[in-house]
C-alpha cells in the first residue's frame, strides 16, 4: 500500500486523525525533508523510520521505494507541507508505482491542507471555477506565465516565494501598464483582472496576513517592509 497523506502547510494541530493513525502504523514514511518531518512526528510520538524522497531523487531512490512495495511494504508519501503531488514531485513517483504495479498496489489519498485550497477559501473572490499554475518559471517563459494569468477568464492562483514575490507582483503591473486601453474590450478585461489580487502570506502561521486591493495596492502593502516579504505566497488574481 502506498499512502499519499497531506500534511499541515504551517499549524501542526491541521491534520487528520486518519493521517497520524497511517503514519504510526506504515512501515517507512516517505519525506521531502526528513528534518521537517520529523518535527511533525516527535510532535504526534510517532516512531516510523523515515527515507529522503524529494524532487532531486534520481531512479536508483525511486527504485528503492519500488523494491520495497515489491517487498510488501506499506508506505507514507508526506510532503514539507500540504499535500504531496501539488506543485510537489509526488505525483512522478505515483505514476512510476502505476507504471510498473498497475493495479497490484494499491494507492490510497489521506486528504489534508493544501495552501492553494486554503487560500481560495478566504479570498473572497469566485471559486466555483479557477486555475492553479503552481510557481512561475524562474526565467524561459516567465513572460508568457504572466500574459496567461491577466488575459485568463477565471481567476488564477499561483505560489511564490519570498525571494521572488516582489519581482512577480512589478511584472504583473507592468504588464498591466503595458498594454494600451482605450477601444478593446479584452484589454479591459485584463486592467480589471488586475483591480481584484489578494496575496496570503504564512496561511495557518502565527503571521498569517492577507492583503487584498489593486495591484497597486498590493505591491504598497507587501513592499512595505521586509517582514512583509518573509515566509511563503498564495498569490489570487482576478
């Protein structure tokens, strides 16, 4: 059995009973930083060995994982925080385990936080439909990344980070301010996407803060200080 377990995003009192009676009782637990991890489960006295799995992870680890279904093991995927296949190397491993055991293995969702959901739910903007497109490319492509998220019909989230949160709300801005105005209604459409962002910093941490506004609201509000800056972004635009 392969367990994909969610994990708190920052609030080590956000997960399931179901998932810490799993992470108790599988053979190893799987994580993307074997230190993170277990401050979660010295937290919740849970004993299970740990193993390194994270988006570095060449073929002879995955090939480990994979012996050691083979071998019977019952396993728990976990992720730093949230759930594990969300912006997050998971989902390589899952469809390598049904790539090689189809349905012999059995693949199991322990569902739990996952900032994307969590920040969506107090944005205050409509959510019946959106689109998630994870962290922006850190060079090729990064244009276009930004093109797709003002001219997108639906409101889009994405993650950032603190050394780049910055830089992405300027080039969303300017590329607002670089197109024209006057006589065409899609571009309309994009000043007005850019009139409604809400930025969540350390969703379920003691500095948990949402800033709501304008675009430029928002560049005022996170460039004020450096603290302002510090810890990880859900960005929500439109």
């Amino acid at each position: 059995m392969l367990y994909i377990v969610g994990t708190p995003i920052g609030n080590l009192e956000d997960i399931s009973m179901r998932a810490i009676h799993i992470l108790s009782e599988v053979d190893f637990v799987l994580c993307e930083d074997t230190r993170n991890t277990g401050v979660l489960l010295k937290h919740y006295n849970i004993t299970t060995p740990t193993i390194s799995y994270h988006q570095h992870s060449d073929d002879i680890k995955v090939d480990q994982v994979l012996k050691l279904l083979e071998q019977g093991k019952d396993l728990a995927l976990v992720t730093d925080a949230g759930t594990p296949g969300i912006s997050d190397p998971g989902g390589v491993l899952v469809a390598r385990v049904i790539e090689k055991f189809g349905d012999d293995i059995k693949i199991e969702s322990v569902p739990g936080p996952s900032a994307v959901t969590a920040a969506l739910s107090i944005s205050g903007v409509p959510t019946d439909k959106f689109i998630f497109m994870g962290f922006p490319p850190h060079k090729k492509g990064r244009q276009t990344f930004i093109r797709k998220i003002i001219e997108s019909e639906y409101p889009v989230a994405v993650y950032e980070s603190k050394h780049r949160i910055m830089k992405f709300l300027e080039e969303l801005k300017a590329e607002k301010d670089r197109v024209g105005y006057e006589g065409d209604e899609d571009i309309k459409k994009k000043k007005k996407n850019l009139s409604s962002v809400v930025v969540c910093r350390e969703l379920s941490k003691m500095h948990e803060t949402v800033y709501r506004g304008s675009i430029e609201d928002i560049i005022a509000k996170v460039g004020a200080t450096s603290d302002d800056q510090r810890g990880e972004f859900v960005v929500i635009v439109g």
